[in-house]
C-alpha cells in the first residue's frame, strides 16, 4: 500500500532526507503551463517523468525504466506528484511493484480539487500550502 503524504511533510522530507527526491508525474503541458515544485532551497530539482503521454493520455510504458535511467534505487524516498494525486498513485504503485521499497504519493498533488468557482490551486495540494513553486 502507497501512503499518502501532506505536502508540507513532503517538503520538509525533501529539506531535511539526502536521498529523499520528488518525481512530477504530470506531462510536459501541466509543466509548462502550470507550473512546477520548487525545490532550490532543498538542494533538488524535481524529476519529471509522466506517467501518461499527453495528448492521448495513455500510460507511459516506460515508466518504470525512465525511473532506472534517472538514477533511482530501492532504498531511496520517492515522492509522486500529479495534479491531484490520482495519477501519481498509480505512478507510486507501478515503482512499488518494480521492485523501489520507498514510495509516496503527495497527497492532492501540486494544485488539489477544484473549489467552488471550478479553481485548482486553493484548497488543497502543493500550491495551496504555501510551498514553493515557479513557472517554467
């Protein structure tokens, strides 16, 4: 079972873990477009591998690979982020059965549910919080 994780907790595990990293599962148009983690005060850079290739959205049948290819072992803390924390559990769920021990979702992702007026960003996830984040 994948935990689900608080952003501030996520963050402050990022700071204060070595070997901690997060990994945005979102595409390469939420990354342009919406923004991303900023995590220069913690000495990273989040790892972006999607999880589904826009604009079909199927699943990224290399996902697990590009992981290996970007260093990951099975003893380090991953974090999975989405835009909501839907995908990225999938995304944690497929590095768990691969074999990485140390798995986490973000819970609601960088920009959460909606609000009311139909928003992301307010009321739950990355953004929310208060966390550092820039536009690429």
């Amino acid at each position: 079972m994948v935990e689900n994780i608080p952003p501030p907790q996520v963050w402050d595990a990022l700071r204060k873990e070595p070997l901690a990293q997060l990994v945005d599962v979102r595409t390469d148009a939420e990354w342009t477009y919406v923004g991303l983690a900023d995590l220069a005060a913690a000495g990273k850079q989040p790892v972006l591998i999607p999880w589904q290739i826009f604009p079909k959205m199927e699943v990224n049948a290399g996902f697990v690979e590009q992981l290996r290819l970007a260093g990951f072992t099975p003893e380090q803390h991953i974090y999975f982020m989405c835009r909501s924390g839907v995908r990225s559990l999938a995304a944690a769920q497929a590095a768990q059965a691969a074999g990485f021990g140390h798995v986490f979702n973000v819970a609601d992702g960088f920009e959460g549910n909606p609000d009311g007026e139909g928003h992301r960003g307010r009321i739950a996830g990355w953004k929310a919080a208060g966390l550092p984040w820039r536009q690429r």
